[in-house]
C-alpha cells in the first residue's frame, strides 16, 4: 500500500459513501459527471508520461467522463512535444500553450478558464502530490462538498528549513487572513462548477489561488494524505520566488502588515514624546549635560529604519493597486488544441 493512502482505499470510500447515503446513491447511479484535472506544466518533460499514466489510471476508477488539461507555461525544454505526443494518443487531453511563462497562478487560471467538467481537480506535474487520491476526493464531493481539500500530513524529500517555513507560513496567514485558509493545503483540490463559476468572476491580476479558493466560502471539506518526492528534476520554486508567493498571499488578504506599521508609528512617537518629556525634566532638575554619541545615532537609525520598513509596507500594497489598474489579461495563449468531448455527449448518456 502506498504511503499516501489512508485506512481505507479510495474506491471503498465511494462506497462506503454511496451505500450510507440514498442521495449520493441517486446522484452516482443516475447521473455521470466529468471531471476535469488541470496540471499546468513548466519544464517538466520527464515528468508528463508517468503523470498521465497514473492520473488516467485514478480517473478511470471513477466510473466518470474525464478530461486533463494541461497548460505549457513557457517551458523551454520538450514539454510541449511530450504532451502534444501524448495526445495524439488520448483525445481526452487538452493542450494549452501560454506565449510565454506567466507563472504558476497565471497557468492555473488558464487551466480553470477551459475546464468544461462538473467539477475541476489542480494538480501538479511534478506527482508530489499523488493522482491516486482523485477517487476519494470525488467521493467527498458525492457527499456534497463544493470543495474538498487534500491536507497535507506529511512532505516528503523535502529539507527542514522548507517545510518549517511552510509550517509558520499557513499558521501566520491563518492568523491574519480576514478569511480561514487551509493549514498545510497546495493547490490539490476538488472543486465543483459553482465554485469555478465564482472564480471566473474574480478580475484580479495578481492572484494568490489558495486564498481564491477559500474566499468563495462553498461548503468545504479536507481528506488527509502524505506528500511524496518529486517523481524526477527540481523544483523550480526556490527560497526567492517562495518568498515572493508568500507576500503575494500575506498582501492579497490581510490588512494586518499596514496596521503594524500605523501601530509602530504611534508606539514610535509616544515613545519619542516621553523620552522628550524625561529630557525636559533632567535638564530642569540637573542641567544640560551632554549625552553620547552612540545612544544617538541608535536612535536615529532605528527610526530611519522603522521609516524605511513602513514605506515598503505601502509600496507592496500600492504596486498590487497600480498592477491592477492597467488591466492587462493574466495570461496570454498562443495555440491551443483541445479535447473533442462535448457537454451533448455526456447530457445524451445521461439522459
């Protein structure tokens, strides 16, 4: 058994579910459903095979339609070809290639943009996450969740400080997010076609998609698993670029940084007052005495640097303000080649 199982497999989850439930039973035998998986893909040529393989694999034991859509964000190595061979063998597969790297956030609402499936399943092309947890997954929504979240338990082939600083990241913005955000929860996720319908009504240009995903509040649930190692290469996501997804989250859906810079402000200058109002007093009861010249230039800095700190504050924030005002399109395509399954087609199995 797998490391990412849990006690139960994922095909006796859904049945468990269809048995316990008259509804989800009505809803499993009566209806199909498509399931759209969306892995956007940069530089990840050796990864593509093994990822279709399981994931048509995990999709087949659904009992459901399926399509995969994966998005080619600029990679500069044979990704392109990879996939656009694999579809010449499965036409289930929808191809499409971005004008150039628009980064990950950017892939992944293209992706979610052409999901035509009743609910719509991000996943990364690097199989850290694994496939073969879609069946549960599709089980959690068979039991009426417009949102099920794979939370992770455990990450594997990953170093300390990484999963540390992932650990005190959630924790930070689950504290002063204005909205609840998974704890230890990526992309990995169910989501039905009301919550995809909501995310096309978001216009922002800078997104943080975790944060998307549970802004739209649907009725949400998590099924626990372990990550695994990246299937082969590295990871394009260093220290740098974390760190800048880690502000875009932070500044996307919390106010908190600009307050703690209006609150050291105040703190600053009550401070300054009172220390103004001791110089007054001393120099009334015991002259003026001059002071060092290290205790000056302490403040000084610290000030100056507490000065720098807020303005940085307020530009992170004006920059997300004047990205937003051009208006330009989160990403750009430049071919597509799509997977011939229509909506009719599965209206007339239905029916």
């Amino acid at each position: 058994m797998s490391s990412w199982r849990s006690a139960s497999s994922p095909l006796e989850n859904i049945t468990q579910a269809v048995a316990s439930r008259p509804d989800i039973a009505a809803r499993a035998l009566q209806k199909k459903y498509l399931l759209s998986v969306i892995i956007p893909c940069h530089n990840e040529s050796s990864n593509i095979a093994p990822l279709f393989e399981r994931t048509r694999t995990a999709l087949e034991h659904t009992g459901q339609f399926w399509e995969m859509i994966f998005i080619n964000d600029g990679s500069t190595d044979d990704t392109l070809l990879q996939l656009l061979s694999l579809r010449e063998r499965e036409n289930r597969i929808t191809v499409i290639d971005l004008s150039r790297n628009f980064g990950k956030e950017a892939a992944l609402t293209a992706g979610l943009d052409h999901a035509r499936g009743d609910v719509a399943i991000p996943l990364d092309a690097d199989l850290q996450d694994p496939p073969e947890l879609i069946p549960e997954l599709f089980a959690k929504f068979l039991e009426g969740y417009d949102v099920v979240n794979a939370q992770r338990l455990h990450r594997d082939g990953e170093p300390l400080a990484k999963r540390l600083s992932s650990f005190l990241f959630y924790r930070l913005l689950g504290r002063i997010s204005n909205i609840t955000i998974p704890q230890d929860t990526g992309d990995y996720r169910l989501l039905s076609r009301r919550v995809l319908d909501a995310l096309q009504r978001m216009p922002e240009r800078r997104r943080y998609m975790k944060g998307l995903f549970a802004w739209t509040g649907f009725r949400s649930t998590s099924v626990a698993y372990r990550r695994e190692a990246r299937h082969t290469g590295r990871s394009n996501w260093n220290y740098w670029r974390l760190g800048q997804l880690a502000i875009e989250g932070i500044t996307s859906f919390s106010h908190v940084p600009l307050q703690l810079a209006s609150f050291s402000g105040m703190i600053i200058a009550l401070s300054s007052f009172l220390y103004a109002a001791y110089l007054v007093i001393e120099t009334l009861l015991y002259g003026n005495s001059v002071k060092g010249y290290p205790s000056l230039m302490v403040a000084v800095l610290f000030l100056g640097g507490m000065q720098l700190l807020a303005l940085g504050i307020i530009g992170e924030y004006l920059s997300r303000s004047y990205e937003e005002s051009k208006q330009r399109p989160i990403y750009l395509v430049q071919d597509t080649w799509s997977s011939p399954i229509e909506n009719t087609d599965i209206q007339q199995e239905n029916a």
